[in-house]
C-alpha cells in the first residue's frame, strides 16, 4: 500500500486535534486500508449568518453530507504524495468513503446497531467495522454485494415483511469518514475500528442481518 506504519506513526504524534486529523484520516484510509477516499463538502455560515453549504447552492438537498464535484474517488494504495496533492485543490473538504468497491454499509438506527453489535460480539460473530453517525444512524461495513442481495437475503431468513429500518449502501453511495463532521451535526466515530484484516475483508452480510433485522424491527417497535 502507499503508506506504511511507520508514516503513520509519524503523523500520531502528539498534539495533533481538529482539522490537523484529516492528513491522519487521508493516511489511514487510502494507504493502510486500501480503501477510495471522495472529497465532501461541509456545513458552515453563510454571510447572513445562516447555516449553508460548502457547495455554494442555496437549494443543497444534503448539506454537508454530499461530494464536491467533480466527485472522482482517490483511489485506494495511491501513494501519499499524491493524496495530498490532490487533498490540496479542496483542503477544507471533509472525508468521504465511497461504497460499492471494498465494502457496502447495513445502515441501521444506532440504538438498535450498539445492541446488534453487543449480541454479535457476545455471539462470536466476525464483525467489520462500525461507525456510529451523529444523526442517529450506525454503519455496519460488510462485503461487497450486499446491497444487491439485500432482498433475497431478507426473503430467506424471513424479515421481508417486517418493518425494519433498515438498508443497504452499494454502488453510488457514500458514507462520511471519522472523525468528520457529517451535516453540521457532529463528528462520525467508529464504534468498531477497522483492522487490516477487516477492511481487507469485511464479513458477509448474511452473517449479521438476523440480528440486525431482529434489533431493527424491535427498535421500530418500541
């Protein structure tokens, strides 16, 4: 990959906080995990005072929470100076991690993610990582492909009807990386870090989709 341990190390060091993560962000998820990066756009004040867009469109149905355009991912093992030279054209951008090519997301209510995660991990479960989003929503990575058998998968293990708040993220979508802020809302943290292992290979979603189903449609009820 483009960057090692020992670069990572490097920009560790202590007295590293807010903005001056993001090299650390770009470092791990390009060159340990092998993963795409897409520049985000941010929430900040427009000149009335009023919360807008880095976007600059006064209509931005997702603001904050979106691609800058162009929109061309970064690809996984580019090698580090290359990341910052491309990261220096839009340097306030926020980190966002494309889904469809490592992984896809089973994205769930968070309060029925932390007690799916618990039970799979009680369970023995091989679990990828998680993040939890600041608007109430967690992100569980799993294998490509998911989103795509989402329907099947639900139909065989017999949650097709229920209600469940739940879906899958493929091809064309995205999720905001920690530590970024997502919509102005807060910072997205993991509740489960990748490893080089997990992201690598993140589990199957037949693996966790009845627990998650089962916690999903139990937070729905309650």
């Amino acid at each position: 990959m483009g960057f090692g341990i020992a670069g990572m190390r490097e920009l560790r060091r202590p007295g590293r906080t807010g903005r001056a993560l993001l090299p650390i962000a770009l470092a791990e998820y390009t060159g340990l995990w092998g993963w795409d990066v897409l520049p985000g756009a941010r929430v900040g004040r427009a000149a009335d005072g009023r919360t807008a867009c880095s976007c600059g469109s006064a209509r931005c149905p997702s603001p904050g929470a979106h691609p800058l355009a162009p929109g061309r991912p970064i690809p996984g093992g580019t090698a580090w100076e290359q990341v910052l030279h491309r990261w220096d054209r839009t340097p306030d951008a926020t980190v966002l991690l494309p889904t469809g090519g490592s992984f896809d997301v089973l994205d769930v209510p968070a309060t029925a993610g932390r007690g799916a995660l618990l039970r799979l991990e009680r369970l023995g479960v091989p679990v990828g990582p998680v993040a939890l989003a600041p608007h109430g929503r967690a992100w569980f990575l799993v294998a490509p492909g998911a989103a795509a058998e989402l329907p099947e998968l639900l139909y065989r293990t017999g949650w097709d009807g229920a209600l469940l708040d739940l879906r899958a993220l493929g091809a064309g979508h995205h999720i905001t990386a920690p530590p970024c802020d997502h919509g102005g809302r807060g910072a997205v943290r993991w509740l489960r870090a990748p490893s080089l292992e997990t992201a690598a290979a993140p589990p199957r979603a037949r693996l966790l989709l009845g627990t998650l189903a089962y916690a999903c449609h139990r937070a729905w009820l309650s």
